[in-house]
C-alpha cells in the first residue's frame, strides 16, 4: 500500500499512528470551537434583536421617535440614543422628570437581560465654561452618571453591569456645522453590549434552571 505523502516525514520516514490520529483530534476540536463560536454569536445578534425590536415598539406606541432611536452596530453592539433636547436644560445636566419616565420604561426591558450597558454622554463643539462644568468633558460626564445613579436607584440594576463615561465633543455623529447637525450630536448613547462566549452559557444556564422551576411549579 503507498504511503501518503501527508504520512512522510522531513526524512521521508512515515509518521507515526499517534500523530496523525493527533493531527485529526486537533482539527476536530478547532472545527468544533469554530461552530461554537459562529452559534454563540449568531444567539447574540439574535438576542441583540429581539431587545431592539421591544424598544422600537414601545417607541412607536408612544410617539417617541424623535427623542429616541436605536441601531445595531458591529463595533459597539445595540445603542439607544436619548436626544439632549428632551432630557436637560442646555448646559445642565439634571434630567427632565417627563425624560426620566421614558428613561425607566425602556431600561426596564433590559433588566432581565445579561448583557453590560455602557452610558455614554456627548457634547457638540460649542465650548462650556461654568463653575460646574469647566468644559465639555465635565458636562458630558456628569449627564452620563446621572443616568447610571437614576437606573441604579429606580431600576435596581446591578452595579456590576453598568459603567458611564464623557466623550465631551470628540465623537460626533454629524459634523457640527449646522443647529440641526449640533442637535444630534448632544445625546446620551445607552449601549448594550454582545455577550461573550461565557456570558452566554451563563446566560443559558440561568434560563434552563427558571425554565425546570416553572415545570415544577
């Protein structure tokens, strides 16, 4: 029987048994960690899906397009963008209670969910300089952790999920050449992460242990 030639070594010896049967466990496994992870990912966008349609619906029902919107993107994962002119006084960062309310209905839809939220506060390029807010930074900052506490306190998030941070004016979504334009780019992004492969079977796991307790309820 001829030896294959992927059976020959650099001295035109053949390999042993073990080593090929070794080279076919390994790209078994990679075969198989590579599914995995395309499945888990493809259960991540799904799930990333499904969280945005239950937004975009309570925002249709309650004529909120205007304030707030919503898109999916590769890098960043699912993000809600509350517009600046329904939520603070210009330079302030205290949020209008009728805000707080639209605020809280559709945090509430993310509670049960896994996923980290990021709470991002954008400024437009027209500059800031008050006692309380020496620059865009500040403001931006301020805005974002405002939310964070309102979520934590109304909410009952847990800490671990949530982080807030100030990107003043330097990730504009429009240039800020135009009221219209300055207009968009002075948001609140709340952005809800993908999970990861480990978040995702924890994930799994906790929904197939409330699935047994229903049955055996």
């Amino acid at each position: 029987m001829p030896i294959k030639r992927s059976q020959v070594g650099e001295l035109g010896r053949p390999a042993p048994a073990w080593m090929v049967s070794y080279s076919d466990l390994v790209t078994q496994l990679l075969t198989f960690f590579i599914m995995l992870f395309a499945l888990s990912a493809a259960a991540t966008e799904d799930q990333l899906k499904k969280i945005k349609q239950k937004i975009d619906n309570y925002v249709a029902q309650n004529n909120l397009e205007k304030f707030v919107s919503t898109k999916i993107t590769q890098k960043e994962g699912l993000v809600v963008t509350f517009s600046e002119k329904y939520m603070f006084d210009s330079g302030k960062a205290d949020i209008y209670p009728e805000a707080k309310e639209v605020i809280k209905n559709i945090a509430a839809l993310l509670v049960d969910e896994p996923n980290r939220i990021s709470i991002e506060g954008h400024t437009d390029n027209t500059p800031i300089n008050t006692p309380e807010f020496p620059s865009n930074w500040e403001l931006s900052t301020k805005r974002a952790t405002n939310v964070l506490k309102y979520l934590l306190e109304e909410l009952r998030f847990d800490p671990k999920r949530l982080t807030a941070a100030g990107f003043g004016e330097w990730h504009p979504v429009a240039p800020n050449d135009t009221p219209e334009n300055k207009a968009k780019n002075r948001r609140v992004d709340l952005i809800v992460r993908r999970l990861d492969i480990d978040e995702m079977r924890e994930w799994r796991r906790r929904l197939a242990e409330s699935l047994k307790k229903s049955v055996r309820g």
